[in-house]
C-alpha cells in the first residue's frame, strides 16, 4: 500500500512538472508566431462539425453519442508544406454506461456525464502537397497535424452522475485533413481529429487499472470542416514561398 501510495506521488508530481513545461513551450511557441505574422500568409475562419468520446464508457465505437463543435482558427502558412494554426474551439461530449451491455468498470450504478469544453491549441501542419493558401482556384492538398492544447471545463452543463468529479486538462491533439481553395481569397477544408487528454475523468469512471496510467486517459475526437479567409499576403512576392 506505502509503495502504491509513494507511487502515485512520484507520477503527480511528475505530472505537474511536465505540464509547467507543456505551458511554457505554449506560450513560446505563439509569442513566437504573433512576433512574426506579418512574414507568414495569414488565414482566418472558422470550424464547425460533430464530435464524440472515448474512455472507459465507450471503449471502442466510433461516433458514439455524436454532439456539434465550433470555434474560430487562425492559420499561419510558412510555406507550401508547412503551417502553424491556433484555435479555440467550443465542444459538447455526453455519455452513458447505460448505453452499454459490459462496461469495463462494471458498476451496479449507471454513469452519466456531459461536459462542455473550450479546447485551446496550438497545432503543426504539413502538407503532402505543394499548397498555397488563398492561391490558385482548385488548389488543394491532404495533411496531417499534431500539437498541443489544453481543454477548459466551461458552464453549468458540464456534469457527472454517479461518479467522479471532473476536470480541466491538457491534450495532445492530432489527425489528418484535407485543403482545397475556393478562390484567390478562401479556402475551404475537411479533418479528423483526435484528442489524447491528461485526464481520466471526463467521463467521470477512473479506470480500475488505476488513474497512474497514461494510456487509460481519455479521448475525444473532432470531425469537423472548416473555411477561413486569407487577409494578409506580406510573404506573397518572396521567392522561397513561391
């Protein structure tokens, strides 16, 4: 018990060291891309899609209980492979273990929970093509991205019953997407993200296999499209862009 006890101290404070170092690279990171705005090509717009969890309610569906997200995003184009966006986007998850015939804490009590998050984030983009934001009509490219973000409980909807209390938490977000213009001015695109969160109480079931381990944290994922608009083109006559 002493060494499960000293165990579980070791990971929090670990924990709390890394998030710190997680904070501090977030805010580098944009006083770093703000400093710089006017050497990028610079796209903002909004998104808007469904989303859905993952945990130790739902191990496995995907789409299950599907709810809406949206929110605004600013996108940095370095240059045709490469981008660095930023977003806050607002979401809703709900679940149930009632949904579901064997639930991995097989509780005699039903857990229910809904959560309204406002996930703050900052992600990397590279694109498999060349890919020109805003550029010429009928451009387009897939990519991938990843990053980092952190996720406010936010409003009165935001509950459990029959289980824990929930939390704020940081995540690693990451997926894949696909970008296509419209005009020489927007562009429009479709992605799938997943959400890997610090927590492994959204759901508000703590895993029997014990909160210490990362892998049991939850997950959520975003399905959602997007159109933004291209207002500053300080980079457009430079010859490394092009």
């Amino acid at each position: 018990m002493r060494a499960k006890i000293l165990l579980q101290n070791v990971y929090y404070c670990a924990k709390n060291i890394f998030m710190k170092k997680i904070v501090i690279i977030l805010f580098l990171l944009t006083q770093y891309v703000f400093a710089h705005t006017q050497q990028f090509k610079t796209d903002f717009g909004i998104i808007g899609g469904t989303d859905y969890y993952m945990g130790d309610i739902n191990a496995e569906k995907l789409f299950y209980s599907p709810r809406y997200m949206v929110g605004p995003i600013l996108r940095f184009n370095i240059d045709m492979r490469h981008s660095i966006r930023c977003q806050a986007i607002y979401a809703n998850l709900t679940g149930s273990d009632s949904d579901f015939d064997q639930v991995i804490t097989k509780r005699n009590n039903p857990v229910n929970f809904t959560a309204n998050l406002l996930n703050l984030g900052t992600q990397f983009e590279y694109n498999f093509f060349d890919y020109k934001s805003g550029g010429k009509k009928g451009n387009c490219s897939p990519y991938m991205f990843g990053g980092i973000g952190y996720s406010l409980l936010i409003g009165s909807g935001s509950s459990v019953v029959g289980g824990e209390e929930q939390e704020s938490h940081f995540t690693i977000p990451f997926g894949i997407g696909f970008k296509l213009n419209i005009t020489d001015r927007l562009s429009t695109g479709l992605e799938w993200s997943y959400n890997k969160s610090f927590t492994d109480k959204l759901d508000g079931v703590i895993s029997p296999l014990g909160e210490t381990k990362f892998y049991n944290n939850d997950w959520y994922s975003f399905l959602g499209l997007f159109i933004t608009y291209k207002f500053f083109n300080f980079a457009g006559n430079c010859p490394v862009y092009d």
